[in-house]
C-alpha cells in the first residue's frame, strides 16, 4: 500500500495527501482492541484518501483477551442497564395506570 502521507514539523502529527493533518482515532475490533491509528479525516466519504497507520505497537495476546473480556463485560452490563431501565420504566407506566383506574372507580362509583 502506497504511503499517503507526510510527516510534519510536529513528530505526532502526519498530514495526508487531502492536506489534512491525519485523524488519530481508536480500534475497538476483536483483533486490535484499544489500538491507535492515523487515518484520512475524511474516512468514509468519496473523497478520502486510503492513508493508514498504527499509532501503537500490535497488542500482546494476552492483552487483547484481558481487553476483549472487559468489553463483553461492559456490553453485558449495558445491556443489564437498559433491560432494568425499561422494567422501571415500565413499573411506572402500570403505577400511573393503577392511579387512573382508582381514580375512576372512586368517582364513577
């Protein structure tokens, strides 16, 4: 793969072919877990340059286990978390349709 870019005056910063200084942002896949790399700040658009590179060193695998298990733990307890919001939201509705129906028992009878 041909080398897009440029390194500038700044050791951190490399400026693609677009001109743009390269956007650092941070690999969440199974394979490079909390990875850094540099990329054309236009990624995903039709005018963005296929520059690429690892800001980091590839993970130990021992690291990347530790990692990947950390993240299926806080997607499990997110999931928890949304689950235990719709039951109390839930709980709410059927208390304020409990509140209702004694209201109306109380004046229609």
């Amino acid at each position: 793969m041909e080398n897009s870019s440029s390194i500038s005056q700044n050791r951190d910063e490399q400026v693609c072919f677009c001109g743009q200084i390269s956007a650092t942002r941070t690999s969440w896949t199974e394979n490079n877990p909390s990875r850094r790399f540099r990329g054309c700040r236009f990624y995903g658009r039709p005018d963005a340059y296929d520059y690429f590179s690892w800001v980091d060193p590839p993970p130990h695998p021992r690291y990347k286990n530790i990692i990947n298990g950390l993240l299926r733990k806080a997607n499990n307890n997110r999931n928890v978390e949304i689950k235990m919001r719709r039951l109390l939201k839930l709980h709410q509705i059927v208390i304020e349709v409990f509140m209702i129906e004694a209201i109306i028992v109380h004046y229609v009878f």
